[in-house]
C-alpha cells in the first residue's frame, strides 16, 4: 500500500468480516467488549429474520439518532419500501442481482437527475457513504418517482430480461427527469445540491 511518504510497502489487510472473526478468536479480556456487541448485534439481526418490523423500527431510531426530522425520515423509508418493491420485480423478471441491478440503478438516475450515482457521489463529496442517507426532501421524491415509474412500466409492458429491463430503466427514470426538470423550470432553482448531511468538522455539526 501506498503510504504519506510516497513509498509503498506490505501490508496485512482484512475486510470487515475477517476482522470480525480476528476479534471473536482473540483471547484477551479487552476483546470482551467487542465480542459482546458482536453477539448483541448478531441477537439482533436474528430478531429482525423473525420480525421484520423490528428492522424498520431500528433504522427509524439510528436515522433519529444521527439528526435527521422526522419528515426526512418518512420520506428516506418510503424510498427503501419503493426501492425494495423495485428489486423484486428485477429479480421476477431474470435481472441478476449486483452488477445488473448497478447498471439499471445508474441508467434511472442518469435520466432522472442527469447523473449516474458514482457522479452524484462526486457532486457531494461523498466516497463510501450511502448517497441516498445524503440526499434532501427533493432527491429523495424524485429517486421514488423514477423507481415507482420503472416498476409500472416493466409491469405494464410485462419486460423480461436486463436488455429489456435497461430499456424500461431509461423510461422510468425520463418520467421523474421530465418532472424534475419543470420543477426546476418553474421554481428557478436546481434539485440536485451538493449538500450533504456529512460532519462539517470534529464537532459533529450536521449541513442543516
């Protein structure tokens, strides 16, 4: 790996499930800790199999806890809700899941917001953050209406497939951009922004 002085060296690396396993075989009492909040977080996954309503509440309750208004929220869970019934009919319709459902995401967003998401993570300077848990009111709506779209057109036109599914991905998606763009016509101001709700220094403060 590269390091500040330019020089490169070895260097052990692990992801984030071997580092986990690393932590749960360490026998030092000062492991203990996080080898508890692995099995409370492991507990809880196994609630959330059992109970799924109990997922949605936890998500509501961490997005409460990092600021965002209730309003926000609402809207943020609506979204997975749309995005969720979206990925079903891909995967009911032959669409692959990862990189087929990437493709088909980018083509949405490319004609709803003129961007693919890698784009938009750009435009906010984002790098591994969810972009959506960024995203304001405006965004949000018009990523639900470009995959509620999607979902009614690959329903109505009955599309099988990626090649087809890509096709019905571009007219969703031109639905909400069409919308968005005389929205932006009528208001004079732009619905992509480059706020974020990232931490503007070490004090935690959140772009309101």
């Amino acid at each position: 790996m590269s390091f500040p002085d330019r020089k490169k060296r070895e260097t052990d690396c692990a992801n984030t499930e071997t580092i986990f396993r690393i932590i749960q075989t360490i026998p030092s009492p000062k492991a203990e800790p996080f080898k508890r909040w692995l099995a409370k977080v492991g507990y809880e996954r196994v609630q959330e199999i059992e109970d799924p309503e109990l997922a949605i509440k936890r998500t509501r309750a961490i997005y409460k806890a990092k600021g965002y208004s209730h309003a926000w929220i609402e809207k943020r869970m609506r979204g997975i809700e749309v995005r969720a019934t979206l990925t079903h009919e891909w995967k009911n319709r032959g669409v692959q899941e990862g990189q087929e459902y990437a493709i088909l995401t980018a083509e949405i967003s490319k004609a709803t917001f003129g961007m693919t998401p890698s784009e938009y993570q750009k435009l906010k300077k984002l790098k591994r953050e969810n972009l959506r848990d960024h995203m304001n009111d405006l965004e949000l709506i018009f990523t639900m209406l470009g995959e509620a779209s999607t979902t009614e057109i690959a329903k109505n036109k009955n599309a099988q497939g990626f090649l087809e599914n890509k096709m019905v991905a571009r007219e969703g998606g031109a639905v909400a951009g069409k919308a968005r763009q005389d929205l932006e016509l009528k208001s004079g101001k732009k619905v992509s922004t480059n706020k974020n709700y990232l931490p503007k220094n070490k004090n935690k403060k959140r772009l309101k």
